[in-house]
C-alpha cells in the first residue's frame, strides 16, 4: 500500500479542529502532515502543540509553481484555501495525481474534471464540511433510511446557521461573525432564491427575502427563523427527489434578525455595485440613502417614516443599536460601497469575543407517507463552541473534512472523480465518527393527521 | 471646400423625421444622401417620397467590411445603430477620416478617441437627440443667460419623458410603448441613482426609486410625476455647476405609474437576472412570485396582503389590468427571465395603435440668486406626434441630429474631437431652427420668497 501524506492548504478559521485532529492521527498512523497558509503566526499558534506537524510559510500571490512544489510532495490535499483558488489547485492534483478534499460548493468548472479524475482513480471530494457537508451526509442517512422502508418522501426543509450561544449573546440582533462577514453582509443578492412548494415552483427576489421568515424552534436554545436559500430545486437530484411537491432550504437567523436586516435592504444600505465618494461621516453616509427632507426631523423620525414603522419598533430598534447615525468619521482610505461600509461598522459591533460561544444550528424537516399514513421526522443538531477559536463552526467544518481525509488515507473509498459526500460509503463512517464529538442530530418522528 | 456626402446608419424607429430632413435637405444643396438598414422593407417605407435618396441593405452581423465599404464612400456618418455598435463605426470613421454623430450617451470607450479624433479634424458629435440631446442645449441656453447676467445658480431640476398623448390615452397606467420596451422593463436596475438635494449627496436603490416620485404639471396635459435618474452628478461637470447644492434628473411618467410599477418591483417580477424554468400560464408565473399560501386565496386578495394595499387599490388595480394573472399559456420556446416575459405581456398591453398620438415631455427648473433675490424659471417643452410613425419621439430624437449634421455639412463648426452640444455653437442655431418645428419651451419666471 502507498505511504499517505497529508497537505492541508489554508489554517484560517474553519481549520482549527481538523488540525487537531489530523495532527493527531498523523501521528498515531505515522503519515506526514504538512499545513501551509500565509500567515507564519497562525501555523505556530495552531501547530505548537504538534511538534511532528510540518509547516510551510507561503506567499499570497497563488503562485502556480509554489503549489506545484508542495502538492506535488504529498498524496493527499485539502483545501481550505478560498473558494476562487479550488480549481487551480485541483489541476495541480489533477497533474501530479493527488486526492483533493475540500468543505466547499462543487463548482461547475471543478465538475469538468470528473472524467479526467476518474480515470486517473483520484478523489476529488467537495461539499465535505458543514453546510454543505453534514447537511447533506445526515440528510441522505435519514432519506436512504425512509426509503428502504417503502416509504415516499413528500417533502424536505433543510435549516442552517453560524449563529452565537444564548450564554454569549448580548447584543439586540442575536448575531455575532463566526464566518465570513461579506458573505453575511450581501446575503440574498444576485438572483431570486427558488424552491418549490406544495407542487408550485417560487421564486423570491432579494426585495421580499427577509420579508416572511419561517419560525423555526431548537429545545435549551429557543427561537428562531429561517429566509430561503439560493437555489433549493438543484438539491432534488442530488437527494434523487426529482418529484418532490416540496424542497426548501434556509439560512437560520436568530428571532426578529430578518424584519431589521430588511429594513437595512429596503433603504439600500447593503448595496455592493455602487462605490460612494464625497462622504466622511456615518450619518452622511446613512442619511444619503434615507429620502429627501426639508425639515429637522430626527434619523429616528426620518426613518419610521421611511420604514413605515413605529419609532419603537424592534426592528427600528436594532438598526439604531448599530450607529449608522453616528457623527463620526468613517475612516477609510478607499472609496467603499455601501455595503462595505456597513461591513466596516459590523465589524466592530458583531465581533466575537474571545470567550465567547458560538453556535451551530441545523434542522431537518422530512415528510413522507407509508402504507397509507403520514409521517414526519425533524432532525435538530445544536452544537456550541468552547471559545473564539474552538468555535463550533470550526468543529462542523472541520471534522467532517478531517474523518473524510482518513477514509482516503486508509483507502476505504473506492469510487473516483469529482463528487460530494451523498453516498454511504461515505456519510455512514463520517457521522458515526462525529458522534464521539458530540456532532448528534436529535430526532423526533410524529405521526400526521392526512 | 470638400463636397460632402451624408450616410445615415439605421432608420428605425427614432429616424422617420430624420430622413424627412436630411432627404430635403440633401436635395436642395445638392448632396449624396445614403442610408443603410437591415431592412429593405423599412427602407423602402421610409424613403419612397425621395427618390434622389440612395439606399442599402446591410447584413445584421455587424461585419467590419460592410461599415468599412459605406463609410469610407460618404464624409459625414450619422449611427443610430444600437449604442453597443457606436464605438465599432467610430473607429472605422477615424481610419477614413469621416465626421460622425449620434444621438447616444458618450460612453467612456468613445471619449478615449477624443485626441485622434481632434488632430484629424474631425467631429465626433454625442447625445445629440432628445433626451440627451434637447435636454443638454435647453439647460445650457438658460444657465449660461443667468450666468451672462451674474446670477447664481443654486438648484437645477431637469426631468423628460416619453409618453401618450391624453386624446390616445386608453390604458390605466397612462403609457404605451414609444420606445425600447426593454429599457423601460429594467428601468433603474444596477446601481442606485445618485443625485444632491440641498449639499446632501442622495442614493436611491432600486427597492426605493418609484416609491417617493416627484410631481410635476403641465398646462394642457396635466399631472404627471417622475422618479430620480441614474446619475445626476456626473452632468455637473458638464453644465459647469461643479458646486451646485441641487442637481437632480428625472424620468416623467404619467401620475400614479410610480406606484404601481413599485407594486412588480416588490414582487420580484422585473428580475432580469434568472431564466425560469418549468413554467406554462402567465398564472404560474406570477403566484410563483407571491408567498406560500396553504389557503385557496384569490390572486386579488394574495396581492393585497402580500404589498399591504386594500383590494381597491388603483395601483392594485392597474397591476390587475396587464393579466399576469391569466391562465393561459405564456407560449415561448425559449426559456425567458421574469423581466423578458413582464416585456412579452406588456408588448401586447401598451402596444401604440397605428394613428396614436404619442407626447414627449420636458420639463427643467432652475432656481437661482441674482442681487440678493431669488427666481425660478421653469421651462416646459410639449410635442406631440402625428402617428405612430411621425411620433413626437422620433421627431425630437431626429431633428437636432439632422439639423447638427446639416452644420457640419456646411462647416459651421470649428471645434474637433469628440464632444456632447453643450457649447454655444451647437445649442444656438438647432434651438433656433428646432423652434421652426415648434420644438419650444415655455418658460415661466418668477421671484422666490428668500
């Protein structure tokens, strides 16, 4: 059998357990593991514990020959460089005959490369993280299971969410950056998000997304909501749930997040196309999105009005608590959109500290009929980080990818090219092993009335 | 003095009048007048009264030899191609040294021929049509009389629109389609329009732009209202109103359109951005936009709660009157995103008969301080067409261009490069001459209480 060794691109945030955790089955299984990032800093905090870890400084200029040396001194990569950089180095994998695993979106350009890996007997495995990632390895183990009953899957909604723990929350949104905050930030634009329901496709533009959220309820955590996520309808074949009348998914927010944040998308603040010159201060900033007004009124007046809301509403409440009205400098250097100036500002005011919690939250709802009854199963994960660098999103992104990295290392997989984790092989040994880390869906199965 | 010959490239919509003139003109002094369309049809239409005017068919590809062949055989080139086309003609006039003009928005690639185009001596005219075009020689005629007698400028509010005559108005919404339907279908889509009001710098995101639409009346026709174009403060530079508190432009439409326009643009129905699958009816089209509702809900009442209106409405009840609602089938073969299917219904709905009037609109107020008092003049242009070929549109679009190229013709102009009519020896002689055509403002002065 081939000697492994491991090379891990990227040690930002989401790497810190699936360093943990390769570092320590490097060592017990006697496999090279190698971390490369640009940042000499973070490799050291991450790796002092693991002196057998190997690690690499290098430029951030996505440099192809840096890469090409490095991948090509190992058997197996995985990436968790940004999205964009996925596929240069999965040609480098591609070329020098390695295995690439990564927690991201399977991109069409990446699927192109399918034959060309298959034929090669390499894995390329994307979509091994969080979400998606487990979301699809749970999903699949309880659609599988449904299915080998004889059963007839009438409907899947499918909720997740980086959010923070009831413990850490002191702040009116419920909302902490535990991800990347322009991702947060421009949520929803771009085309309209699309599901279908109950047998009817719809389409929902970015001016109604946050507009009628779904109530969602986690026990020891409480309340909360979901918007809909982009596309939902290519999930169906994936879950080969071609007919399904009903197939949703959504981003969780904390209760009363998504009435404020549409408000901020109703005066166009999260704007991204425009670059704003002439402007200093936060409230010219703010005031020069808020509609013309001859009088004195207060930003507060100004914006019920606006808003068509009353001056102690929540939602109004929660847009004041950031400080855009602030009179002070904005300082910056560069010219900003919109959104990124409201990036800058909830950055400050959104930022996790370092003991505080976070959490992750995911929910299936499935329905499905057997022998003439109805019936359905909602799945609740809830897992809570130990602090700002242990983070639950760290936990959820990491492990899945860590646990698929050993199946490749120890040869368990023996089906190739590109693909996502929807298969047993796959996400029977992956959730079995999260469950010692306590990643445990809790579900509740119900009879419906028909 | 070199005998010129005139090609005008496309006779659409926008050049009936244009011919009209240029085919007179060229007849009396003498000159070789060509025009080349896609459409022998067109042509032949167009041209039958002047059989002294030469005509081509051209091929719809955009082939560089077929331009290379017309344009190198006449002197002065007028486009009223498609914009995207301009800059293509352009750079074959300034291989064989030909003057050109259009009635375009000088785009940023046109302007980077300004050097070549002036040391060759060549006259490369821009936004010489209605709206840009009258707009810009009316606003520099008035601004530089208030100048020359030392007022002071301090607001400049300028708003144009092309609409229907009230005598061929028969449609709640009080528009049909005098121009491209697709430009009015994705009005204010992009970046938000930006303009200043009393020193405050304005955005305007598409979510708000038909929401607080600025009223405006005009003697005989009536009330109307318009919503903030693109970018007004870019054209301060060119009015020489660097420091001006209020500089706005706005699009005029018929009072109430706003509002009911608002109401597709809350829905999501003018999204260009995702092609729409799975669809037959206009109806499922349309509920696909609308919330899920479990209940058997008429679509009346669904609109009602999901934009907050009551079910009588007016602007309910001009949504209503298109018949998205309809069941019957879209019939496309082509897979059309919501804004192109809005366009195929509103196609049929705001067709122009052939003997409509149609109205264009003009409407500037400048405000302005001279020996400590205040004044306002507002100055209001109405044209109406004839028909539904000799439209006002066309009328105003083409004369400025025909009377422009008539003073190229015959070498009035001693300025070269590429440049837009605000300068005095352009806006004189066509405002005079377009006064010929009654193509006359009707200016009101008045003193403001300080």
């Amino acid at each position: 059998m081939q000697q492994q060794s491991i090379l891990l691109l990227g040690a930002g945030r989401s790497a810190t357990h699936l360093i943990d955790y390769i570092a320590q089955y490097s060592h017990k299984s006697n496999i090279t593991f190698t971390i490369a990032d640009i940042s000499q800093e973070t490799l050291q905090a991450k790796t002092q514990q693991y002196p057998w870890v190997k690690t690499l400084t290098i430029q951030p200029n996505n440099n192809e020959e840096q890469y090409e040396s490095i991948v090509s001194q190992n058997t197996i990569v995985i990436s968790l460089l940004p999205p964009q950089l996925h596929l240069q180095v999965a040609k480098i994998c591609l070329r020098y005959e390695k295995h690439l695993l990564t927690a991201s979106y399977l991109s069409e350009a990446m699927k192109q490369l399918h034959q060309e890996a298959k034929e090669k007997k390499l894995i390329f495995l994307n979509e091994a993280g969080l979400d998606p990632g487990i979301d699809h390895m749970s999903a699949m183990e309880t659609l599988d299971k449904i299915r080998a009953q004889g059963g007839k899957i009438t409907s899947f909604q499918s909720f997740c969410g980086g959010l923070i723990a009831p413990e850490s929350d002191n702040n009116p949104w419920g909302y902490k950056f535990t991800w990347n905050p322009r991702n947060v930030v421009l949520a929803g634009q771009g085309t309209p998000a699309q599901y279908i329901y109950q047998g009817k496709y719809k389409y929902v533009p970015y001016s109604q997304l946050f507009t009628n959220p779904i109530n969602l309820y986690f026990e020891t955590v409480g309340d909360y909501e979901a918007y809909p996520n982009r596309d939902s309808l290519s999930y169906r074949t994936h879950y080969q749930l071609d007919d399904i009348p009903t197939m949703l998914r959504g981003t969780i927010r904390k209760k009363g997040y998504c009435k404020a944040w549409n408000n901020l998308v109703r005066l166009g603040i999260t704007d991204d196309s425009l670059p704003i010159e002439n402007l200093s201060t936060w409230a010219e900033w703010f005031e020069a999105f808020l509609p013309n007004t001859d009088n004195n009124k207060s930003i507060e007046d100004k914006l019920a009005e606006v808003l068509q809301l009353s001056k102690d509403d929540e939602s109004l409440q929660k847009l004041l608590w950031i400080g855009l009205q602030e009179d002070e400098n904005i300082n910056t250097k560069e010219t900003l959109t919109s959104a990124q100036i409201l990036q800058k500002k909830l950055e400050q005011k959104w930022k996790i500290a370092p003991q505080d919690k976070d959490l992750v939250l995911m929910q299936h709802q499935f329905q499905y009929e057997l022998q003439n009854k109805k019936y359905q199963i909602t799945a609740n994960l809830i897992v809570k980080g130990e602090n700002a660098t242990h983070t639950a999103m760290s936990k959820t992104v990491g492990l899945p990818l860590a646990i698929a990295t050993k199946l490749v290392a120890e040869n368990k997989i023996q089906e190739y090219g590109v693909m996502i984790p929807i298969y047993k092989q796959w996400y029977e040994p992956i959730l079995a092993e999260l469950k010692h880390f306590d990643i445990i869906f809790q579900e509740k199965h119900t009879e419906l009335q028909k």
